[in-house]
C-alpha cells in the first residue's frame, strides 16, 4: 500500500471513531424515574429498584442510566417532570407515589412505556384489568391505601380504653378518598369516634396535631400519602411530643422512631418495578405483563417508643409481627 493511500485510509477510520462512540452512547438506554416523594427518604426504595433492574440484567452506569424527578409532595409538579422526562426520550417510565404520579406519566405520553406503583389501578383509569392492563402501562400494586381499616383494628388494640381516635390524611392526595370511606367504614363496625384532621403542609400537621391533642383522642392513624412521606420525620417528632400512639402506612416510620405500622412491603414493590422494568427493556410490552398484587405485609412494632409513651404491647401482637425493635 501506498503512503499517501495509508494515510487516507487511517484518516477516514479516525474520523468515524467518534460517530460510533457516539452511537454506543446512544444505544444505551436511559430510564425516567418519577417520584411525588423526595430522595433523602426514597434512599432504600432507590435501592431495590435497582435490585430489581439487576435481576433483569442491568447495572445502572454499566448497560442502562436512570435520570431521576422528584416533586417533593407537590403533586401539581408532577406533570411538568413527567413531560421532562418523555422529552428527554426515555426508554421507560418508572413512575412511584401512588396514582396522582402514574397519571402524571399516562398524560404526558401515551407510546413511553410505563411501569407504575400504585393502588387500585383499574380504578384510577390506568389499566384495563388485572391480567391485560393495555396500553402502554403495567402496575406494582401495594394496595397500601386499602389498609386504613387494618391499621384501626391493630391501633384499637394497643389502646383498648381509648373512646376517639384521629385519623390524619392530606386533602390534596387524589387516593385520600378511598382510604376516608375505608377507615370511616372500620369505625362505625367497631363502635368508635374518628376524628379526621387535615393536613397539605408542615405549618397543617403541627396544628392538626395541636389540634388532636387538645380534643383529647387516644390514638391516631396516619393516612398513606407521599406528602406525609416527605415529612416523615416532622410527624414521628410531633407524635412523640404529644405523646400519641401513632400507627403509620410504611415500615420505615417505625424503623425511625414510631411506635407501630402495617404495610405492603415496599421495599418488594420497589424491587418488582424494577424486574418489569428491565423485561420492558428487553422487548416485553406493559399491555403484556399482569399488574403484581402485593402479597407481603409487614408488622413492625417498635418497644423504645412503646415504653416511652406508656403502652404495655400484647404479647399476642409481638408473636404475629414481622420485625420487633428493642
């Protein structure tokens, strides 16, 4: 070969090597990941998903990246971050916080695939049915808000005297109403008072607990909402400053101080979203894959702060729960 003709060749070559890097770059795909709660208390659920993601072959900075969205508890951001993400051309969805987020997500595209955790999701106008969704999105169902009745009977037994009971929900949370028919329901079968506070901001939860604590009630459940979620730590504080037994929709409140709670296992939900996830990645449609009934629950009792508020917990509830913190 000729100089002038090998120098031509290796110039041609060079001139490619960024064009395929580049295309390398873009075969990579990039996963949307919308939340209506915040990062700082999403860190073990973050965790799971990419479990998840894992089982199905993905690592994230290796084959796949996710790009993140979190509103914080400002559920009217989520359409705006929703439409970042489409705009951003992810390959899926993965969209977390129950319905007012996986609506979020539907609107802004109906062709981006989307795998959503959420509650009641033939209700909410998201699926067909259980076992054909349709369309482009497939659930993770915690049915977490449904819990409202279970999380009464489990309160009313370690405060068996108490006559009236709070219940504290967040107006703005669309899924809100589900669990107030529910837990209203519970009440009138068991005979007791429900006394519904609400709360949409940090300023509204220290005045409904103000509130309840001067009405006098003798336990209060904590309504499921990624709001709260946000605020996690502010109500577990109040609970124990007002020294009411408090029984919460996650694993975690427990875990950071409260006294008791009973729930899907999230940390599962998480992790199922991310398997879907990376199935849809590798061909399968979400109109294709079943919505995922939760069927692990967790009861978690935390004796400290039963101590500190007084209550002397069943021996029987202590056997039946999934974790006990001494």
């Amino acid at each position: 070969m000729r100089r002038r003709e090998f120098i031509t060749l290796i110039s041609g070559t060079a001139a490619t090597w960024p064009l395929a890097a580049h295309a390398q770059q873009a075969a990579t795909p990039l996963i949307g990941f919308l939340s209506s709660r915040s990062p700082n208390e999403s860190e073990a659920l973050i965790a799971a998903f990419r479990q998840g993601l894992a089982e199905a072959g993905y690592a994230e900075g290796q084959n796949v990246h996710l790009t993140f969205r979190w509103a914080e508890g400002r559920y009217d951001r989520l359409p705006e971050l929703a439409t970042e993400l489409v705009k951003s051309q992810v390959a899926v969805i993965a969209s977390v916080g129950g319905s007012v987020s996986a609506l979020a997500a539907k609107s802004a595209s109906s062709t981006v695939p989307i795998v959503a955790i959420t509650s009641d999701p033939v209700k909410a106008g998201l699926v067909a049915s259980f076992n054909r969704p349709g369309g482009n999105i497939t659930v993770v169902s915690p049915s977490s808000t449904l819990l409202s009745a279970k999380r009464l009977g489990l309160l009313r037994e370690l405060v068996s005297t108490a006559t009236l009971i709070g219940a504290l929900f967040n107006p703005k949370f669309p899924d809100t109403a589900t669990q107030l028919e529910d837990i209203e329901d519970a009440a009138h079968a068991i005979g007791i008072q429900i006394r519904i506070v609400n709360a949409s901001s940090e300023q509204e939860i220290e005045a409904a607990f103000a509130s309840l604590s001067q009405q006098g009630i003798g336990g209060l459940v904590s309504g499921t909402d990624p709001f709260f979620d946000t605020r996690r730590d502010q109500i577990i504080a109040l609970a124990a400053h007002y020294a009411v037994p408090t029984i919460y929709s996650q694993r975690a409140y427990t875990v950071a101080g409260g006294l008791i709670s009973y729930a899907p296992s999230f940390a599962e939900a998480y992790r199922q979203a991310g398997v879907y996830t990376g199935r849809i990645l590798k061909g399968e449609k979400p109109a294709d894959l079943p919505v995922v009934q939760a069927t692990k629950f967790e009861l978690v009792i935390n004796l400290q702060t039963a101590k500190a508020l007084g209550l002397k917990v069943p021996v029987s509830m202590q056997l039946l729960a999934d974790e006990v913190i001494e």
